[in-house]
C-alpha cells in the first residue's frame, strides 16, 4: 500500500478517519468555513455520515479527503471526495478563516491533487461560485483551468478540471518486434 501520508514545506495531509470525526464536526458546522460549500453547513450525523463515505471513498480511487495540520493544528481538509452531480471525483477544500490568506488552502489542495493524479484518477473537477474569489484563486493557482459553467440557486457556478495527461513513452524501451 502506498504512503497516504503527504508531507509539504509546512503541512501534513492524513487520510480522514474516525479520529477526526470532532474536528470534522466543528469545521462543517461553522457557517465561516462551510456555508459556501455544495449543501452548506452540515449537522453532525451529516458530517458522519459524509465522514463514512469519504472513507468508502479512498477504497474506490486510491485518493481521497485529507484531514490538512499544521504544526499539529487541525486547519481544515482538502482532497477528492464523490461528486453527488456525477461529474466525477472532485477535488474539495475547506480551511478555518484563520489559516486563509496564508496560503495553507492552496498547498493541501495542490497537494492532494497531485496525489490523485499520481494516484491515477485521470479526471478530476472542481466547481466554484463565481464571486468566490478565494477559491478561484486557489483552484487557478494549482493548474485547474475553467471548462464550463452553470447556474444553481441563482448562482453562477465555474466547473474546473484537471486532466491526467499520459506520460511520454520512452522509445528506447519500446520493444520492435
């Protein structure tokens, strides 16, 4: 099995568990930190619920929701979750209002889409309203490019993507038969 464990310049990435059920619950809760998310802010039997299917999740794709710390401190999450639009697996960031504007947001989230792409998911989405400058910075920032849009309660929706592309052949492998 391979390390799921991420490490960058300041943060550590973990794969969501049951562990993190508390801090899951505090964070989704909190209309600073997740009012803007598809479905908005969640009670905790949602949070547990949603905590169980990202866990499902990982065992489907090999990628998943990371629980995102820094010096130990529980800032939030990143990571691919399902898509419950069927537009594929999505990449999902959310960092409590004191860890923005610091950069934190676009190092988990840059980082775990690598790991998923790594990972081999060739495909992964993600979608912003439009008058969210914070996340559109984040999702520009780490190579995700505006493929679409659509409008959902009234809303301007951005539909990014990111797609694997296949590494190069190397012809001086490559067996002439």
């Amino acid at each position: 099995m391979p390390n799921r464990v991420i490490r960058t310049a300041r943060l550590v990435l973990t794969p969501v568990s049951f562990r993190d059920l508390p801090e899951l619950t505090r964070l989704k809760g909190d209309p600073r930190a997740f009012a803007q998310m598809l479905g908005g802010v969640r009670s905790p039997v949602q949070v547990a619920e949603e905590l169980a299917d990202d866990i499902v999740f990982w065992g489907s794709y090999g990628a998943g929701i990371f629980a995102v710390r820094e010096q130990g401190l529980f800032q939030g999450i990143a990571g691919l979750h399902r898509r419950p639009d069927g537009r594929g697996p999505g990449l999902r960031f959310a960092v409590w209002p004191e860890a923005r504007g610091r950069g934190v947001a676009r190092e988990a989230a840059g980082a775990a889409l690598r790991y998923a792409l790594d990972a081999g998911v060739a495909r992964v989405v993600a979608v912003a309203r439009e008058d969210n400058f914070g996340s559109r910075m984040v999702l520009g920032g780490i190579g995700m490019t505006v493929f679409g849009a659509f409008v959902r309660d009234g809303m301007r929706m951005l539909v990014y993507e990111t797609v694997q592309r296949s590494r190069p052949v190397d012809a001086g492998r490559l067996a002439v038969g």
